[in-house]
C-alpha cells in the first residue's frame, strides 16, 4: 500500500507540478491541455534471451499522463510509470525471480519522464530518463503514431541493458541470460 501511496504521489505531484500550472500557459500555438493514459488498452513488455529458451513479459497496468498543446495536439511531456509486480511471464516462478532480482520491494517501480518529444508525420522521436533499480539513465527512442476516433496510439520499442541499472543477470544452469532486455509498448489516450 505504501509503494502504491508513493507512486500516486509521483503521477499526482507531476500533475499539479507540470500540467496544472502549464494548463493556464500558452504554448507557441495555444494552450496545453493533459490526458491520463488509458489504462484498458496500453501495455509495456520486455523480452529476454536465455541460451535454453526465450521468454516475455506483459504489464497491462501503466499509469501515465500526456500533456499536448491543444491546438496542434501535438505532445509536450510524458510521465509513465509502471509497477515491476505488475508484468506477467505467464509462469510464476520466473516473475518472483524478476521481483527478487530487481529489488521490487526496495525499487517497486519503474518511471519515464520525457525531456524531448519530437512528431514529424507518423513517427515519434522520444528522448527522456527512465529510473530503474534505483538508476537513473538517459534513453532516446522512436515511436510510431496514429490518431483514431480522438485517441493517439503510440507504439515504440527500446532495449534497456540490465547491468546498466546495476542488475545482476539471473542464470540457470551456470549461463546467464543476456544482458539485453528489449522493451516494446504500446499506449493510448484521449485527445479532449
């Protein structure tokens, strides 16, 4: 309850921090609105690589706000986080060894804040810090776009290296999986 309690505070202290006191500001073309994701239909998921086989992860659980400029709705920032708990392998062992190895009590989130967010067409080119483990790292990535019925889709991918985030590589028999985690995404939300 109390990790839950921190990570509403996150989203809401980003909220009332950016969104609220840059709703009333003008951007170049009008003014920013925000958007919470939807919940229902966005998902994060990583894949790793093991020389005995390869396994996924999904978390339909994102929590995350878009901030965009009203007239063009083009986006101006991006929180996301997501709870490490939350992702499912589809076999229970494996994600308590994904809590154990990431520290989920100590760490039990991970966060994207955006620091350039850049749409030319359909693609999005995405620059920001994510914190996992406890590590903060910059990331830049691409992402591809559409907007149906007033909703924008954005779907990307990214690698995230573990040993990067100070994570140790879980084994099984004596080989490691490989440093590489791939991540792919999909998130949607309403344009008001």
């Amino acid at each position: 309850f109390s990790s839950r309690r921190r990570h509403t505070r996150y989203i809401g202290d980003w909220s009332s921090d950016v969104c609220s006191s840059d709703l009333n500001k003008n951007s170049q073309t009008g003014a920013l609105k925000s958007s919470r994701l939807d919940k229902s239909k966005s998902f994060i998921n990583y894949h790793m690589s093991h020389p005995m086989h390869n396994w996924d992860g999904t978390s339909k659980d994102i929590d995350g706000i878009v901030q965009y400029d009203e007239a063009t709705k083009k986006i101006n920032k991006v929180v996301i986080s997501v709870k490490i708990n939350t992702f499912d392998s589809k076999n229970s062992n494996r994600d308590a060894h994904m809590l154990e190895i990431t520290d989920a009590i100590k760490y039990p989130t991970v966060t994207f804040v955006s620091s350039s967010i850049k749409e030319d067409g359909n693609t999005v080119d995405i620059s920001g810090t994510i914190n996992f483990h406890g590590v903060s790292k910059q990331i830049h990535f691409m992402g591809n776009e559409s907007v149906i019925n007033n909703k924008k889709v954005i779907n990307g991918e990214f690698v995230v290296l573990l040993e990067d985030f100070k994570i140790e590589r879980p084994s099984m028999m004596l080989m490691k999986t490989d440093n590489e985690m791939k991540m792919n995404f999909s998130v949607e939300y309403l344009m008001n």
